[in-house]
C-alpha cells in the first residue's frame, strides 16, 4: 500500500506540471544530449585523428633475411614501411652483430670475430625504401658454431622530420628488434653449388697448383739422375692414389669407361748411362 500510494502521489505531481515546467525540463534534456553527443564527436575525432597520425608515419622496422642471390648468406634489412620517410635512422645493441672476418683466417682454421660494420647513421629512408647489407653466411657460421653468438637485441631509432636551422629533428621513434640466427630455416639440407661455394671451390683449385709448381720449381732443380727417378716415383705414387679415392667415392659407369682407356701398365723411366750419350 506504502508504496502504491507514493506512486500514485509522484502521478498526481506530474499531473498538476504547467506547461512552463514541461518545457524547461526538455529543454534541459536536450541540453544534457547535445552536451553528450559532443564529448562522444570529440573522443571520436581524437581517435580517428590518432589512427590518421599512425597510418602517416614512418615505421621502420629492422629484421634479417636469407639473400635473394645465395640461400645461406643472411642479409640485415632495414625497411621503412611507413608512409612518410624517416629521417636520421641510427643502429642501438647492447652486443653489436658480430660476423668472421674469414679473409684473413689462421692456417689452423681459426678465424677472428669482429662486429658487423654498420654505419653510424642512415640519413634517410623513403617510403618503402630499403637498406641491406650482407650480414654473414649460414653455412660459415655453423662451422664456427658456440664461438659466435647467434641472438642479437637491438633497436632502430629514427625521426619522422629532419633538423632544419638549428631546430631538433621532430618526433622520435624506437623499434626493438630481436636478431636470432636460431630463428632462421636450417642449414642442415642439400647444399646448392653457389657462386660463393664455386669461388672458394676456385680459390682450393689454386692453392693446390700453386703447391704443385712450387714443388715442380725446386724439384727440377736437382741434377742427379737418381733423386729425379725417386722424385718422379713419389709424383706418380701420389697421382694413383688420388686416383684411387676419386673412383672409390665417384665410381661410375663413365669412370669405368675412362679405366679401360687408361693404362696403368706404363713403363717406368731407365737411367741413360752417360757414357752412351753421344752428340749429334
């Protein structure tokens, strides 16, 4: 009953309104909606002119990716992927990438590790625009194995205006990257004769003729007819066992073919008695 009567009493109060009073209260109504129709409109606009800033902004990112040329040799990529370009892009690491200098290895095969040579700043990145440089080879770096790192943390700063009469360059970003040789494909499959396994397989090549006219220069050398028989015996010795290991490892049809056409029974070289020679 209490509570149907002061249902009832609020009717009644309503009821008895002027129409003065119904109009203020729209009025103050329609207030109230404007007033939240205006603060939605502007945390609308705010976030669309947000998302328009970030769409328009440089966005750099830093990553590394196997060689388009080479499969295994692994390129670092800085790519501004942004709309507007980047401006005054510098490299931070707390352990900076490290590579071999494999062109100056030790006859032991050790090889010196030194950081990869970076430039100190990158002037300017267009739109879509990249920077790459060779960073090391995959199959190289397996070989050396825990005597070289393999995760890099870094980041790449840059700025979305440049500096301009002795103004500061405008905004500042920063992109962490985590650079990780274990994150890349294996290495642990066929391995493709390259351009760069065919210059090193050319480099070997020359090294072992070097060796062999070297050993010829000084051999010639000799004048006694005996140390030449024993150098010549030694020469062919180390031929057939080449020989040797080459049809043990490539023994082919065409390889038996050569064999049959190959005499091995040739006769070895007799000492001329000086005492017959005679001039002509």
């Amino acid at each position: 009953m209490g509570i149907t009567g002061s249902i009832t009493d609020r009717g009644r109060e309503l009821a008895e309104f002027n129409p003065g009073a119904w109009t203020a209260v729209a009025a103050w109504v329609a207030i109230a909606v404007v007033v939240a129709a205006l603060i939605y409109g502007w945390r609308q606009y705010l976030k669309a002119r947000d998302k328009r800033a970030e769409l328009t902004q440089p966005n750099v990112s830093m990553f590394m990716e196997p060689s388009g040329s080479d499969w295994h040799l692994v390129e670092l990529v800085v790519r501004n992927y942004g709309q507007t370009p980047a401006y005054g892009l510098r490299f931070e690491f707390a352990n900076p990438p490290t590579v071999g200098k494999y062109e100056s290895s030790y006859d032991d095969n050790y090889v010196d590790i030194v950081p990869l040579n970076l430039p100190a700043e990158i002037p300017y990145l267009a739109p879509s625009q990249e920077w790459r440089i060779v960073w090391d080879s995959a199959l190289d770096r397996k070989q050396l194995g825990e005597a070289i790192a393999s995760r890099f943390d870094g980041a790449v700063t840059y700025y979305d205006q440049p500096p301009s009469g002795g103004k500061p360059a405008g905004k500042k970003f920063r992109n962490t990257a985590v650079l990780d040789w274990a994150t890349l494909p294996p290495v642990d499959r066929m391995e493709l004769l390259t351009t760069h396994d065919r210059a090193r397989q050319e480099k070997q090549k020359l090294e072992l003729l070097r060796g062999v006219l070297n050993y010829f220069q000084y051999a010639a050398k000799e004048t006694d007819e005996q140390t030449l028989r024993s150098e010549i015996n030694r020469i062919n010795a180390l031929g057939a066992e080449v020989r040797e290991r080459w049809k043990s490892r490539y023994e082919t049809t065409d390889d038996e073919d050569d064999d049959e056409d190959y005499d091995d029974d040739d006769p070895e070289t007799e000492l001329i008695n000086p005492r017959g020679r005679h001039n002509a």
